[in-house]
C-alpha cells in the first residue's frame, strides 16, 4: 500500500507497514503544493517485462532538477538526459555532464540502499546483481 492510499483511506501507516517508503500525496491531489519540485524521484523496477515483444529491461531511475539518470542493470551501463532541453530523452549527455552524472549516480546508489532494493538476479548465478556503482566526475 502507497502512502497516498493510506492517508487517503485514514489508515494507520505505522500499523500496515512499519518500514513503508515513500512520502502520501495526498495534498498534491487536494491542490496543495507541499512537495518540493527539487525533491528527487527514484524508479526502480528489476525485473524483465515483455521479453517476447517490445519489453523493457531491469533498470533504475533517478529525477533530479533538470537531469534523469539512468541505470541498465543488463549491460551495466548509465545514461543521463537533460530533460530541460530533451524531454524525449533523445541525447545521452553522461559524457558532457560528468558532475552531474557523479552527483546522481551517488543519490540513486544511496536511495536503493536505504530501501533495501531488490535487484536483478544474474541469469547464470541467479544471484543478485551488484548496485549500481557511484561515477566520479571528471
């Protein structure tokens, strides 16, 4: 269950789940503006969909100001968008914008650890994948 949902339903969070992650949305939804538009937003979804038709692959995923960064578990590699100028993610600028890929890369490493994320399986060990590493900038 969302924090959302819980607000919503006027549940006890704290009773449901006692290490729930996440922040209610509640307010945004009643036209309140109580969430920072600088506060970073984390996708993570580790597992394969449709392998059979268009599919998407295990990845994580990190909003931040203008940049999204991205982590591709499969191949192991990241790709950073500025979304100001590239809405449709058209031009990978991870080689222009080394700081901010570092930067990001340390936040999304940072917030999966705190969640205790769950991680892709290795198809040959079936062991969870490493996290993604942290880049520097240079």
């Amino acid at each position: 269950m969302t924090p959302a949902v819980a607000s919503i339903r006027q549940l006890d969070r704290d009773a449901l789940i006692a290490d729930l992650v996440g922040r209610s949305l509640q307010g945004l939804l009643g036209g309140a503006d109580d969430i920072s538009p600088d506060r970073p937003l984390l996708w993570h979804y580790p597992h394969f969909w449709g392998v059979e038709g268009p599919g998407i692959e295990p990845f994580s995923a990190l909003r931040s100001g203008r940049f999204k960064l991205l982590f591709f578990y499969t191949d192991r590699r990241y790709e950073l968008y500025d979304l100001d100028t590239d809405l449709g993610e058209t031009v990978n600028v991870l080689s222009s914008q080394p700081s901010d890929a570092a930067r990001l890369s340390g936040m999304m490493r940072a917030a999966l650890e705190r969640a205790g994320a769950q991680l892709p399986l290795d198809p040959e060990t079936r062991e969870p994948v490493e996290l993604p590493p942290s880049l520097t900038g240079r």
